[in-house]
C-alpha cells in the first residue's frame, strides 16, 4: 500500500483526523509504521533516528490536501472547514501579490 492509500485508510478509519493533520500523521504513524514507534504510558514515541523510516508529515498533509480537492473526505467540523477556507483564500492573497501578471 503506498502513502496515499495509507492516507486514505486512515481519514476512512479514523474521521477525526479528517479535521487534524497532527491526528492524521499520528494515525498514518501508529497504523503502517508501528514497528518504528514505542509505547509510553502516555501514547507513542520515536527515537529521532527512526524518523529516516517515517513518511515525512507534508507529504501526508499534501496527500490529504488533494483529496480535499477532489471532493474527498472533507472536514467534518465547521470551524476547520472555515480555518481552511481562510488559509486558502490568504495564500491565493499573497500568491497574486508576488506574481501580479498571472504568470
């Protein structure tokens, strides 16, 4: 399974990730890289040296930014459906502010 089917698994499985990207990496994490993690009494864990072996976490957002576009698993919660609007509309902003022709 590569990432992008790993992303999908888990905005499927576990919908509150759908309005958390940290809750998606977590989930992306826990799910398909476990063998990588340890077990606190507060959660999971990484040594520092295994993130070599993790996806890293702006390819997973990315991943589950495109399937926003296509009309996938969208947020579930209004105020990040509205955060995400915001964001959207500001990077769109400054997008247009440093490439004024449109080129």
């Amino acid at each position: 399974m590569n990432l992008k089917e790993q992303v999908k698994f888990c905005l499927t499985k576990h919908q509150e990730s759908r309005n958390s990207d940290q809750k998606l990496i977590n989930a992306v994490y826990v799910e398909f890289f476990n063998s990588h993690l340890f077990k606190t009494e507060k959660g999971y864990a990484v040594e520092l040296l295994e993130l070599y072996y993790l996806p890293n976490p702006s390819h997973i957002i990315r991943y589950r930014q495109k399937l926003n576009e296509q009309g996938l698993f969208k947020p579930t919660s209004e105020e990040v459906i509205k955060a995400r609007k915001q964001l959207q509309q500001v990077w769109h902003n400054e997008m247009q502010k440093s490439n004024p022709s449109g080129y």
